[in-house]
C-alpha cells in the first residue's frame, strides 16, 4: 500500500448490488476530489449469483488473486434466491474471501439520524451509536465458510460446528478494545461489552476467558458482560447505553440486524470486514432482486461502508487524507439528515438512489464551495 494511491477491488455482485456500488463510488470520488492528496484506481471484478448463472463459476478466474493484491475491496451484494449450488445454499463466494483473508472483525456501526425512522418511542432513541462488531471467520459460520466441513451430513441429521479459536479470539477482541479506545478519544463511551452464551456453552466460556485475559491490556476502556438472549432484550429495552459489542459470528448476524432494525433499517447497515492484512467493506443488506434497477434502493449503508473504507485505507497507510474524505461523508449524510434533505423510499420517502446520491454529492460540493 502506498502512502497517497489505493487500488481498490470493486465486486458489484447482484441485484441491487449494481445501484448502490455506482452510488458509493460517485460519493467517494466527490470527497476525494474535496479534500485531495490521495488517488484511488477501481479495478470490477465479476462474482455471483449472476456469473454463476453463466458460467458456471462463482468468482470470475484470478478475481481473488487481484483481490489479494489490492489496497480494499469494496462489495454491493451478492445472491439471488432462484440461483442456488446443488446442496440448496445460495451463492456466497464473499464468504470464501472472508476465510481467505481472514477478515476476523466484521464491524458494524449502529447510529441513529435525525429525520431517520427511529422505531423506540424513548426519546433516548436518537442518541443510539454503537458498533457491533462481529467475529466473521469462524464461530457458527465455520461451517458455511466453506463446503463440506458438516461432520455429519446425512437423511436422518446434519451437524454444523461452532468455532472458537484463542488465536482468532484474541485479535477479535484486542480490535474490538482499541476501537473503543478511538471512540472514547473522539467523545464517545469507551465501552466494550462481551456477549457471549456462557453460561451453557464451553466454546462461549472460552471466548470469555479469552476477553478477561485481554482486558488487562487495555484498563482505560470500561467493560460490560451480556448473554446474548439479554442481551436482544437490551437492544430493545436500551441500546443508548451501549458502544462497542463483541460476539460469536451467528450471534453477530442476528443481533447486528435486529439493532439495524433500530434506526431505520438495513439500508442503513454499514458494514467492514478487517483482518490483518485486508479489508472487504459492503452494505449488510442483500440483493433485493424484488426491486433491482427500479431506482429504488436505499445507498446510505453502502454509501457509508465506503466512508468506512476510507478510514481503513487512512489507518494502513499513515495517511490523513482518506480519512478527511471519509469524515467529509459522514457529515454530508448527518447533514443531509438533520435538513431533511435525504429521504430515502425505504422509509417511505421520495428520493431513489439516485436522487439520495446526487443530494449527497451536492451537500459535498457546496460545503466545499463554502
């Protein structure tokens, strides 16, 4: 990775996948251009549901190599319903690079806007900003990563494995202690809360254990404890009073979704997926083939996971520009927001994707004019 030019792996995938990539790279170059002193090179790459109709293959030849020598990859959606592999799952090649890269932390930031649904009466409600962050190697998912991994697989039962591993739960939880450092350095909590199962499950008391040992390194940073079913509890009863959440994988899927639920909807659910090495960013929403090229679908969760990109790419390289630009999304879209000038018809607005992206990139143009 250079200092100052990125290049960047773009899978727009299926569906909607299409829309909200055109969408997020249009934001992203507008900030670039704003703020200057880095480049970014888009390399498309051909993966899903879609391609494998075609030809037969999930991932075009040599795509995961260039995946693996580009600065971040950046994802839409990936998955139709109707095109599925012989075993009945859908096509999920992202999975594989999530195992190929070992993008252990999926981050998932959950932050309530002004003029955004919020579905809690409390007006507690619109101070909701959090991260879930979500082990995303292994965990339930370890055997759904990749084929034929069942222990047991057969007409009378079919086994799945839940993964815990102390080399993988050790950085999880190590990332997720500095990410509430950073977000105590800018104002917020500095709180990282365990959710876990354990008080029934060996593998969660593991994962536990391994967040106690890890603590000590990090004695700035309050912690909290949680089982998971209270934890969904909480979620409802007061999701204000937390800040960053680490968890098992399925655990993370679930909840993740449910406190999208929270402000508005998937279309707002940004997420990043972080390893040592790389970092895969994509709305956590599906394809919706139900309304792909209607002009209809809500951008902000992709356009948002680039804004996460670039902190990424400001993160490895030293460099303080992409993160400029990434700041300089996130305040186009809090603005866009608190004017109510963005009004997406996922939540019975009147602006399509398009119109939502060419308001951001207006908001982004002006501010820079002023």
């Amino acid at each position: 990775m250079s200092s100052n030019s990125f290049q960047i792996a773009v899978i727009k995938g299926d569906g909607i996948g299409v829309d909200v990539t055109e969408a997020t790279l249009a934001i992203v170059d507008a900030a670039r251009e704003r703020v200057g002193g880095f480049s970014l090179d888009y390399q498309e790459l051909l993966a899903g549901a879609g391609y494998f109709s075609e030809t037969g293959k999930d991932i075009a030849p040599g795509a995961e190599d260039m995946a693996d020598k580009a600065d971040a990859i950046f994802l839409g959606a990936i998955g139709l319903p109707a095109v599925r592999h012989d075993d009945g799952t859908e096509i999920s090649p992202h999975l594989r690079l999530r195992e190929m890269f070992q993008l252990y932390a999926g981050v998932r930031p959950v932050k309530a806007y002004p003029n955004a649904p919020q579905r809690l009466a409390d007006p507690r409600a619109a101070d909701i900003d959090m991260v879930i962050l979500r082990e995303s190697t292994e965990g339930l998912f370890y055997t759904a990563a990749t084929h034929n991994r069942n222990p047991v697989a057969n007409d009378d039962e079919v086994q799945d494995v839940l993964r815990i591993t102390r080399a993988t739960t050790e950085k999880l939880h190590d990332f997720g202690f500095k990410l509430a450092q950073k977000r105590k350095a800018r104002g917020g909590k500095g709180q990282l809360t365990c959710v876990d199962k354990a008080n029934v499950f060996r593998s969660m008391a593991f994962f536990r254990e391994i967040f106690d040992e890890r603590r000590a390194n990090f004695t700035d940073v309050e912690i909290g404890y949680n089982y998971v079913d209270a934890q969904a509890l909480d979620l409802i009863r007061r999701p204000w009073d937390f800040d960053v959440l680490v968890m098992e994988n399925m655990f993370g899927d679930i909840l993740s979704d449910l406190a999208g639920g929270l402000v508005g909807g998937m279309g707002m659910a940004a997420c990043a997926e972080i390893g040592d090495a790389h970092g895969l960013f994509q709305p956590a929403h599906g394809s919706a083939p139900d309304i792909m090229g209607q002009d209809k679908a809500n951008p902000l969760a992709a356009i948002l996971s680039g804004a996460l990109m670039l902190g990424y790419l400001a993160d490895k390289s030293g460099t303080e520009a992409p993160a400029n630009a990434a700041q300089v999304i996130e305040d186009a879209v809090q603005q866009g927001f608190t004017e109510n000038r963005i009004r997406p018809m996922e939540f019975g607005g009147d602006m399509g994707t398009q119109a939502v992206t060419k308001e951001i990139v207006g908001l982004i143009n002006a501010n820079k004019a002023q």
